[in-house]
C-alpha cells in the first residue's frame, strides 16, 4: 500500500528563488524524469531534474544562453511535445513570447529565441499557456492586448506559424486579471478555459478535423466565480475527459466536467467535504496520475498543503486531508506545482519559506503486472509467473533486463520452449523493494551454523546464501506467504513461479512449483530445471562415478532396462543402432554423422551420480549440459504436458466432464502431510480450464464425482526440493531433499462441483510410478487405467475435510 512521504524535503543544492514572486513549473518528459524550471534572482531560467536511476541532481543550474527575464511578473510555461523533449515559453521583455528547448540527443537550445511575427503581450499580467495535443505539436495561448485569446502553434514537419492570430468570435476576456487554461483531451483535440467578465467560465474548443470553434461559449449553469482572484485548473483524467476546479465564492473547491458521450454536466458543484481555502491567494492545482484518477492540491489556511482525489471506481474523496509532514507555505504567495512522473506516481513542489524548492511524492503502486507472453486465460495456458525481490524502484529496469535474458528472450527463444510458445503465459510482476539487493546468510559449513548475515529491507524477504548444502537460497518468515498473498491478488491461476533475487549469485533452488534464483543463473540452467518443474525429467549427467542398483526409475529419459525390445524409447531407436550404445560417447566406431544430441540409443550414465547401473538416450542433451536442446525423448515429454494448451479448447478439456459455457473453475491449494489431505484455500477463477490428458511421473491428483473423473492433476516437482546452479559455479549436481509438507494445486471445473452432496466428490492422490506414454482415456478414474503404475498416497471425500468457505458454498448452491 503506497502512502505520502512523511513529510515535504528541500531539494539539494544552494540555490535559492524569489518566494514572493515566483512559481516552480514541473513537467516529465518520460516515464520516471521529472524537470523543474524557476525564473531565478539574476533573471535567467534556472532548471533541476530527477531520474528514477540516478535521483536528484546535485544542483539548481540556470539554462544556456544570455537571455534574462521579468522575475518580478512572468513564470515559465513548460511542456514535453514528445518523449525526451522539452519547450519552454515565457513573455520576455520586449513583450515577445521567447522559448528555448531540449531533446535527449542534443541536449539544450544555445539560448533562448523569440518566436516568429509582430504579436506583442502584456508582460506585467499575462502568462502564457501551452499544450501539446499531439506528439511533435505544440499550441500556445495567451490573451493579447485586445483582451481576445491570442494563439500560435509548433509542428515538427511545418515549424512555427509565422505570426500569431486572434481566435475566432466576438468574446473578450480581463486582460489584467485572467489567464488560459488550456488542455488536450485526446489527440488532435484542444479545450481553452477563462473565467469571463460574467464572471461564468467560458470555453472554445479546436479539434484537427472541424477546426476553431466559431466562438467562445459559457460553459452551463448557474455558478460564477471570482473573476480578479481566480484561476480555472483543468485536467483530462481519460480519453475524452475533462475536469475542471477553481475556488468557489464560498471558499470551497468546485468543480464541473465533460465526457464525450455525455456533454457538459448541468452545472458546476462543490466537492465533498468541510474544508475551505483562501479565494483570494490560491488556486487549486490538479494532476491524473494514472487513467480514471484526479488529484488536487492548494496551499491550506493553516499553511499546509491539503489534497483530496477522485478515482473511477471510488469516487471523490469525503474530505480534503493535509499531507503529512511540519512543513508550511507561503499562503499568500505560493501556488503548488503537481506532476506525475510515470503511472501511479504523484510529485509536488513549491518554494519554501527559506526560499529553497521543496517537494514531497506519492511514490506510485508497488506492484504491477506485465503479461510478456498472453495466449489466453490463465486457466487455458501453462502460466508461468516471475516475480523479484530486493529491486528497489531504480531496479526495476534492470529486472526487466534481466526477466527478459532468464525467459522472453531466453528459454522462449530455444528449440521446445519456441515451438511450444503459444502453450504458455507468462506474466511478470514489478514488485518494488524498499531497498536494493536481497539479504544473505553465510554459513560455517563445518559446524552448519550462521556466521554472517546482512539484512535488507525487501518486499519478500527472501534470502541468498550461496551455499550448495542450505540450496544457494532460502525464504525469509514471510516469504511464501507474501508470494500467495500477491499472487493470489494479482495472478489468479499459475502453474510455476519463478522468484528472481537481486544478488549476483550463481545458484538457486527448485520444487513445489516455484524456482528461487539470483542473477547469475543464465537461461540454459532454467532452460534445464523447467524440464524438472514441468516434464518430470530426470538428469542425464553423472557427476559421481557411482553404481545404480536400484529399480527401474519412474522418469521418462533413464532406464535400467538394455532389453531393446522392451525399452521405454524404443521406438526412437534405429535397428542399426547397437544396444547399449557407450557411455559418455558412442562406443567406437562413432557412424558418420551421428548427432550426438538428436540420435538416439542407450549411453551408461546419468540421474546425476551414476556412471554404470543407468541409462540414458542421446550422449548430450538439456537435461546433460543445459546448453543443447532438449533429445527426442525429453522432447517428447515435454510436448506431451503442453500439447492440450497449444490450441484453444473448449472449455473442461477433452478428458472430463464439460463446463456450462461462462463458467469458471475452483483452484484448490491442497496439503498432503503425513498421509492427510486437506484444503487449505479455494477460490473462482474466471475463464477456460483445459485440463492434461498425459500424466507426469511422480505425484497425481484426481477429483471424482459420483465415481466419475471430473479433474486430473500433475505435480512433477510437488514432493522435492532441490539446488541447481550455474556450471562451474559450485560442486555441481542437485542437492535433494524430500518435502515434509507436500502442497500442490488442484483444479476443478465449477460445473462438475456446483450443489453436489460433498460426500459425493472424492479427492485422492497418487504416487505414479512411471512416467505414461500415452494419454489418459476419457473419464476413467485413474484407479481403473490399466496402464497406470500407482500407489495410493491419501483419497478423502470432501465430507470428511474441512472446506473452505468458497468451496463449501459451491457445493450448497443450486
Ligand atoms: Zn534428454
């Protein structure tokens, strides 16, 4: 939950302005910059700037060039015409409107420089206003000397107008005491506001196909306003919004609006709440720091700065409130500059009593979500989610380098994951740290215990030890249930979760459906423990030279069996070629063009620390050295778990009971611990279920109603933990341990639950002790699958478990 800074700060550096005189302008020429601008002592423009990575600069400095300025009466209009440009426009003393300029390659204009033609303004009263309501336009206003609205304009392919022109119609304004409002509120379109000598806000409008209004109009209703002490704020909250404050007679705030499909309302209205302020000296700044939100900002009576807001969905705020903090403004002279610098963010500045700038922020959500890769529902697809911790805000560029190499452009660029891309989803979640970097843990590996830690303030906790005994990482108190909390909030269905740590370590661990990794883990090692997470694979490597003496392993790409009739790739293996084949290569001689990672036979070695005893298929695969792609078996595996998910299903999936169209399905979190089954959590997630017709090896889980199948589960990586890490970067091979709480995900279609006796509905899980070949059959309980190697671990029927409430009321609906 974001909150305000807890209280308003001066900016850094020496520099100090004329408190009685003059007004900060702000404006952000990208996401995450923010430019500040103030007519200084000596009468040049003098400039500041933040940037998300690097923070404030050190120092005020003034703008290029010899041009000074009226400080006593003129204040700098400023606006970015497009991404990485700045215009600034202010009547110089020769009655001129002057301007000067930055772009991100060339940096600023030599000097300031008059704009072109013979128009002359009023340079004690009046201020110009510009709006860009186009990308490389620019449009300035300003009321000329025969008090009607003068205008010129700027485009990047034409330059500028060669002089300015009245606007069109026969209405004047106060020259002495008003000044334009000006705003675009969608491309091409721009909207003017003053308040008239009627003391009604009067308005014209321009839009790139119609042109000029013929004339100025008032807007409608009864409520007039001060016409020598006020100021109209306007703001477009959203494509063909207009917003519109200025403080009222009765010293509150009111405020009228436009929508496109709905015209002007009816009149002008109070905003909600006690609070009152200066008419005389103050004028209400307005902001949209993100689509459907206003916030509003005055300098108080009390000298504080207050708020209050609208956002779609909630509405207006009851009240104003002061934002937190001791500091206190200039009432009388004093306006407050409000910017956002990116989505979600809110800068406010002023300048103090000690004539320093000061500012205070809303520092924007902590969180927000990007689907990288967006096939469909989250139900529809395997959807992968990575989330970091230890990125503070100025990280989170560099997260998203990084999140990009790890999978955009890392696994889904390589030979399964690419060909299988539209299978999957992938969002990722922006998460910002307090602080930059995870904590760490340094253990004596002798006596097991902590020797060092150090401690950062992160989202999630998460800790890096880089210690293949503790599995390179750990979680912190909190993290795993942070990590459902968020997930839950913002990613209503995953199947695998990937927590990236700021820290440049080499290792991490795997298992239970989440991946916990540094930055020094590259795409080929996620590459390889995916095959674990999703496929059920074994390791072809051996990095021990032991014996295997056991029994045939459940996983699809090792064996024990030489018997080539009876091998479990049998069918990927040429009648030429001989069985067993070699060990780490072909036993000589090698035939001409043998391909050591897509030809098949049977090479000794491999689940990781087993020279002789075990098999493997191809002398070099992803699941042997990370780097080469995934061998025909692996492949085959693989494709099997994503091969429902590639195209869109109807809904239910081809092997259960279907779903009533519209409906949604339960996503249940289920513990296995010690043999009991339990619920722990269930809730509705809107859209398709397709659901695997081919089980993994390892842990199962099978929803039946009334002795039906109605939902199938695979939990490859459920019952284990383990470590990787990055080749060359530690003692290599998984560090394995068995989970003592097994959790994993079950999901059932609404349909097949809604108003079924819960005595009815069983859940029962299994350990499958080989890795099937073929798809299930339709509808048949798994139990009565003659191919099935299983071993019962635990079967309830929902009668005898507690259930959450959304499942409970499911199961009583009619
Ligand atoms: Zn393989």
């Amino acid at each position: 939950m974001s909150t305000w800074n807890y209280d308003w700060f001066p900016l850094p550096g020496q520099a100090v302005f004329d408190l009685n005189q003059q007004h900060v302008t702000a404006v952000s020429r990208a996401p995450g910059n923010l430019d500040l601008f103030v007519v200084g002592n000596d009468g040049h423009v003098w400039s500041t700037y933040w940037n998300d990575s690097s923070g404030w600069n050190s120092d005020w400095f003034p703008l290029p060039g010899q041009a000074v300025f009226d400080l006593e009466h003129q204040h700098v209009a400023a606006v970015s015409r497009a991404p990485g440009n700045l215009d600034l426009f202010i009547v110089g003393n020769d009655s001129h409107v002057w301007s000067t300029y930055w772009n991100d390659s060339a940096g600023w204009s030599a000097d300031w420089f008059p704009l072109p033609g013979q128009a002359v303004f009023d340079l004690t009263t009046q201020q110009v206003a510009v709006v860009s309501r186009g990308a490389g336009d620019l449009d300035l206003f300003i009321v000329g000397n025969d008090s009607h609205v003068w205008s010129t304009y700027w485009h990047d392919s034409t330059g500028w107008s060669a002089d300015w022109f009245p606007l069109p119609g026969q209405a004047v304004f106060d020259l002495e005491h008003q000044h334009v409002a000006a705003v675009s509120r969608a491309p091409g379109n721009l909207d003017l506001f003053i308040v008239g000598n009627d003391s009604h806000v009067w308005s014209t409008f321009w839009n790139d196909s119609a042109g000029w209004s013929a004339d100025w109009f008032p807007l409608p209703g009864q409520a007039v306003f001060d016409l020598t002490t006020q100021q109209v704020a306007v703001v477009s909250r959203g494509a063909g919004d207009l917003d519109l404050f200025i403080v009222g007679n009765d010293s509150h705030v009111w405020s009228t609006y436009w929508h496109d499909s709905t015209g002007w309302s009816a009149d002008w209205f109070p905003l909600p709440g006690q609070a009152v302020f200066d008419l005389a000296t103050q004028h209400v700044a307005v902001v949209s720091r993100a689509a459907g939100n206003l916030d509003l900002f005055i300098v108080g009576n009390d000298s504080h700065v207050w708020s209050t807001f609208w956002n779609d969905s909630a509405g207006w705020s009851a009240d104003w409130f002061p934002l937190p903090g001791q500091a206190v403004f200039d009432l009388a002279t004093q306006q407050v500059a409000a910017v956002s610098r990116a989505a979600g963010n809110l800068d406010l500045f002023i300048i103090g009593n000690d004539s320093h700038i000061w500012s205070t922020y809303w520092p924007g959500p902590d969180v927000s979500m990007t689907r990288l890769i967006d096939n469909g529902p989250f139900g529809s697809k395997v959807t992968m989610v990575v989330v970091g911790d230890g990125f503070a805000v100025a990280d989170q560029d560099n997260y998203n380098s990084s999140v990009d190499a790890l999978l955009t452009n890392g696994i889904f660029t390589q030979d399964f994951y690419a060909a299988n891309k539209s299978a999957f989803n992938l969002v990722r979640l922006n998460v910002n740290s307090n602080q930059s970097g995870v904590s760490t843990k340094t253990y004596d590996d002798s006596t097991g215990k902590v020797v060092s830690t150090t401690t950062s303030d992160t989202y999630f906790g998460a800790i890096y030890n880089g210690d293949w005994n503790h599995f390179w990482v750990e979680d912190g108190p909190n993290t795993a249930k942070l990590l459902t909390d968020l997930l839950n909030q913002w990613v209503p269905d995953y199947r695998l979760i990937f927590l990236l740590l700021n820290n440049p370590g080499f290792g991490g661990s795997g298992g239970g459906g989440r991946l916990t990794l540094p930055l020094g883990v590259t795409w080929s090692t996620v590459a390889h423990e995916c095959g674990h997470a999703l496929g059920a694979l074994a390791d072809e490597y051996h990095l021990e030279n032991e014996a295997y003496t056991g029994s045939e392993p459940s996983q699809p790409n090792v064996t024990i069996n030489t018997d080539r009739t009876k091998l479990k790739w049998a069918s990927y293996v040429a009648t030429t070629t001989p069985v067993p084949t070699g060990n780490d290569d072909y036993t000589p001689p090698k035939p001409k063009g043998w391909d050591d990672n897509q030809d098949v036979g049977l090479f000794q070695g491999g689940s990781a620390d087993y020279s002789t005893g075990i098999y493997r298929p191809v002398i070099n695969c992803r699941m042997n050295s990370n780097t080469p792609p995934f061998c025909p078996v692996c492949n085959a595996a693989m494709s099997a778990q994503t091969k429902p998910y590639l195209l869109a299903r109807p809904a239910g999936g081809p092997n259960v009971s279907p779903n009533a169209p519209g409906d949604g399905y339960m996503r249940m979190d289920v513990s296995l611990q010690n043999g009991k089954l339990s619920i722990l959590e269930a809730h509705e997630v809107q859209g398709p279920l397709v659901q695997p017709d081919t089980l993994t090896n390892g842990l199962v889980s099978e929803v039946s109603v009334d002795d039906q199948r109605v939902a199938v589960g695979a939990h490859p990586d459920a019952s284990v933990s383990h470590s990787f890490q990055e080749p060359g970067h530690g003692p290599g091979g998984h560090h394995i341990s068995v989970r003592q709480n097994v959790e994993f995900v079950v999901r059932v279609p609404i349909g097949a639950l809604r108003g079924v006796d819960p005595a009815k509905v069983t859940l029962s899980v299994f350990e499958l002790q080989e890795h099937p070949s073929t798809p299930l059959s339709p509808l048949v309980r798994l139990a009565e699958q003659p191919k099935l190697k299983l071993a019962s671990q635990s079967s309830v029927t929902l009668d005898q478990v507690e259930l959450p409430a959304t499942l409970r009321s499911l199961l009583q609906k009619k």
